[in-house]
C-alpha cells in the first residue's frame, strides 16, 4: 500500500470510529508503529489530526459542531462506561437534571434509582425515561435543535429557571483548564449553563478526546464544576494538572 492511501485510510477510519490507537493500524496495514507515527504526524502537520496517547482523534474546528446522528455509534464502549457511573450516583428521590448528548443519554439508560424527577432539554433521554415508571420526567420545551436534538433557547431557559435540583449533569465539546467548558453554539451554551445554575452538584461526563479542545462558546469555568466523569484514557499528565486545580475527575475502568 502506498504511503498516501494509507493516509487516506487512516482518515476513513477517524471518520467512522472517531479515534485510532497505533498499535492497531500498525497489525492492519503490516508496517511498523514508527511508520504509522510518521504518518500520524504528517496529518497532525496538515491540521487534519490531532494525536494523543497511543493514537489520534480527528482535529475538529473550534466551530465544527458534529450533528448527534454522527457523534452516536462514537465511544460507544466509553459513553456507556460514563453512563454507568453517573447512573449509579443518581441516588432514590433525587431530582436530576440531565443535558442533552450522547453521553447523557447513557445516563438515562443505567438508571436504576426510584422514585427520582428528571428535568431534561433532550428528546432521546426523555423518551428512553418514559419506559422507566419510577421515573417523572419533565420536558423543558424550547426551540429543538436538529445538530443535537437539545431543546435550547428562551423557553427552556425560563423553564430551567423555574426548577432546584440536587444534580446536574452536563455534556461539553472541549474541556479545558483555562477556558473551561465550551460548545460550538452560544444558544446552546447558554441553556446548559441554566441546568449548571439550579443545581446543587454539577457533574461533567464526558470522553478523553473533549479534554484541551476548545469549542466557539463558553458554558462556565471549572470552578462551576464539582466532578467530571470521562473514560480510562486520560494520560497521566493531563489527569495530574486537574488534580492540581482540585479537580476531581473519575475514569471508568
């Protein structure tokens, strides 16, 4: 195979899985993990790819907003590891507020507390609650995106406005220690920073690629975030300098 096709290939793969590991595409195309770090940093060089431990993830646009039809068969296994774990710290009689996404949407599949009120701005987690019947759900209506399937804008703020809840939990596009949490659309921002408000914790989830990437909109700095929830692939470097701004952060296993 020549050395631009397996480049190409290389992308093709990035754009269905959302991620490569070097080991793998090393077994695949029958050539040195040298050589696929060479090419990995030829397209990091065109600002095609972005590389991190052990492999790379497609650069994305600070305005690039992947629609949630694209973003749902990506870190499958890593979304439903978060989703578990949320889950699990939804206790019986909470009241919950639960954000739009792919990663939240695992959420509401692992749940198992009773008797627990759910405000939500999704479609999708509101109809995967509805087959749960210890569960009230509470829709907050509003403008519904298609990119995200999110309802957003002034009617679900007010909505959000109206509600106190003992949990929030909150998706991101980029993560980042000095920008904090940010997403490509400033409606959208803004209602995730309403569910952030009427919360008494507020808890991030997730994957290791939102981690350094900055989106076009901020949602809220870090000290507006009591835990972040992200998958077991989070470099040591990169854990240890949260650690040091009193982060706490939980990975799966």
């Amino acid at each position: 195979m020549f050395h631009e096709e397996r480049k190409s290939k290389i992308l093709d793969s990035l754009s269905k899985y959302g991620k490569v590991k070097v080991c793998d595409l090393s077994k695949c195309y029958e050539v040195s993990e040298v050589t696929i770090r060479r090419d990995l940093q030829e397209l990091e060089q065109d600002e095609l790819i972005k590389r991190v431990h052990g492999g790379a993830i497609l650069n994305d646009n600070i305005k690039f907003e992947p629609t949630f039809l694209e973003k749902i068969d990506k870190f499958y296994d890593e979304k439903e590891s978060i989703g578990m774990i949320a889950a699990s710290m939804i206790s019986d009689g909470d009241t919950v507020a639960i954000d739009a996404g792919t990663t939240t949407l695992s959420i509401a599949k692992h749940i198992t507390a009773k008797n627990i009120t759910v405000l939500t701005n999704s479609v999708d987690v509101a109809y995967e609650l509805a087959k749960k019947r210890d569960v009230e759900v509470i829709v907050t209506g509003g403008t519904l995106r298609w990119e995200t399937r999110a309802m957003v804008g002034p009617v679900a703020d007010n909505t959000i406005k109206n509600f106190k809840v003992d949990k929030s939990f909150i998706g991101t596009n980029g993560i980042c220690i000095n920008s904090g949490l940010t997403t490509p659309n400033i409606i959208e921002a803004n209602t995730k920073r309403e569910m952030i408000k009427i919360a008494k914790q507020t808890i991030v989830v997730c994957d290791h690629t939102k981690f350094g990437s900055v989106s076009f909109a901020k949602i809220v700095d870090l000290d507006s975030v009591d835990i972040i929830i992200t998958d077991n692939q989070m470099s040591d470097k990169l854990l240890e300098s949260f650690e040091k701004k009193d982060i706490k952060i939980i990975m799966s296993k």
